[in-house]
C-alpha cells in the first residue's frame, strides 16, 4: 500500500489551503550591531597608535560577529521554513557571539578597564548576545516513516534549487529593472511550490528533481548571460526573450507541480480505497458513524 508522508492530504493538515512556513529575513535589530564597531572606532581616533590599532582590530571582529549573526539567523529561518533541512553547516550564531564577546573586551581594554574588567565584559556581552539571538539549531529535521537517505537527497536538491533562485535574483537586481524583478520574484514563487511539495512527499523528488536541478540551473546560467548582455547594451531583444523563457518555465514548473498535487490525491483516494475495503472484510460498517 502506498504511503502519505505528508502535505496538504495527510491526517495533521489543516486543510488544503495550507501554506509553507515562509523564510523570515533577520530584522533590524542585528544591522544595529554594526553600529559598536563604528562608534569603538571614532572614539579611539585621538587615542594614540595603540589604542587605535587596538580599536581597529576590535572593530573588525565585532563588524564580522555581526555580519555572522545576519547570516547566521537567514540560516535559521530557512531551516524553520522547511520540513526537511539539515542542521547549519557552520554554527554562525554561536561564532556570531563569542566574537562579539572579544569584540567587547577588546573594546573595554582600549578603555581603563583592565584585563580583569575586560574579561568580565566580555563574558557579560557573549552571554548577552547569547540570550538575545539563541543558539543554531543542531539537529537535523526529518520526517517520520521517510529513511534519511531519501531524506538527505530531498535536502540536498532543495538547498541546489534555492541557490539557483538566489542567484536568479540577486542578478536581476543588479539592473535595476523593477519589472524583472516581480517576473523573477513570481517565477521564485512558483518553483518555490514544487519545492514544498517535494518536501511534504519525498516521492515526488524523482519527477522533480530535473525541473529543481537541470531547469534552474539553466535558468540560472541565462540570467547571469542575460544581465551580461544587458549591462553592456541595453538590448531591448535580449530583454524580451529571457521575459518570454520565464513565461515559459513558469507555466511549465507550475503544469508540474499541478500534476504532482493530483498524483498525491490519487494516491490518497486510493489508500482510502484499500482501508475501506480491508475494514468491510473485517465486518466493520461505515455507514453507522455513531456505534
């Protein structure tokens, strides 16, 4: 008998309108602590040369514990987005505080701290840092009734597919051509479907795995041409055929996924099918929903 791993037709659902978590990107709270290192910097500037190279050093590290902790938490709302994800390769949260943890007791030793105090202060801003922003998830997410291989080849395609759409993207953007921008961020979505589809019902990855694989990365090698060409010329063919490409391959992923979806309810209405009939053999009735 087949078996429902999951999605819109299995037992936990809500109801077919139920849509994937989406990706949250990390708020303005973590571009703010770019600031310290600016402000550790122009303080030490009339310090003398020790101090300022002191300075410089403990505003790089803070500027890079920063920018890990931004990284470090669009990681983790990937990996809450998804069903199936692996757990961050490299935890950028946790290298995020104890750099900012240095970064600060760098900071304090320019001052009149003492090695003591800095140290303190130190510890202090690591731990900080640490209840504000947490930890990086350490395991690995995976569904029950699914074998990890199956589950690691899910993981692997979705994360190729979406470095694809991420390229896609930030190459687009580089043009600054607003109406590129939405066909793209349309065609984003639409892929983004299979995508969750493939997550929800492992299965469905051997149909797919050419559109998320070959398809985008295609895609992708003709952005990145088409932005080339673009850049140089402004050649108005050019913009009209890579629009037309993407007409095509969203009404092609989205047929796709479509017919993915019916494939699942067949699926579904067959094992109904099957438990109804072995429930009959077993003298159970129904009909009478109440005894």
């Amino acid at each position: 008998m087949a078996k429902r791993f999951g999605g819109k037709f299995s037992p936990d659902a809500q109801g077919s309108g139920t849509a994937a978590p989406v990706a949250r990107a990390p708020g303005a709270t973590s571009n703010l602590l770019f600031v310290p290192a600016i402000i550790l910097l122009f303080t030490s500037l009339n310090d003398g040369p020790q101090t300022l190279v002191l300075a410089l050093i403990g505003a790089a590290v803070l500027t890079l514990a920063a920018w890990l902790l931004r990284e470090g938490l669009k990681a983790e709302a990937a990996y809450h987005a998804r069903k199936v994800a692996r757990r961050p390769a490299m935890p950028r949260k946790m290298l995020a505080s104890a750099l900012t943890g240095l970064g600060a007791a760098i900071a304090a030793y320019t001052g009149d701290s003492g090695l003591i105090g800095s140290c303190l202060y130190g510890i202090a801003a690591l731990g900080l840092h640490v209840a504000a922003f947490g930890i990086d998830p350490l395991t690995d997410k995976r569904m029950e009734g699914v074998d990890m291989r199956q589950q690691d080849r899910v993981a692997r395609v979705v994360n190729e597919a979406e470095s694809y759409l991420d390229v896609m993207q930030s190459q687009i953007a580089a043009i600054n051509d607003r109406k590129l921008e939405r066909r793209v961020a349309d065609f984003r979505t639409v892929a983004e479907k299979m995508i969750r589809t493939v997550e929800e019902d492992p299965r469905d990855l051997t149909g797919a795995r050419k559109f998320l694989g070959v398809y985008l990365m295609g895609a992708r090698d003709a952005t990145v041409k088409f932005v080339d060409l673009y850049a140089r010329n402004n050649d108005a063919d050019a913009r009209e055929s890579y629009a037309a490409l993407l007409d095509d391959l969203e009404d092609n992923f989205a047929s796709k996924t479509d017919k993915m979806l019916l494939d699942d309810r067949s699926d579904m209405d067959i094992e109904i099918n099957v438990l109804r009939d072995r429930l009959q053999r077993e003298g159970v009735s129904l009909n009478n929903k109440g005894s």
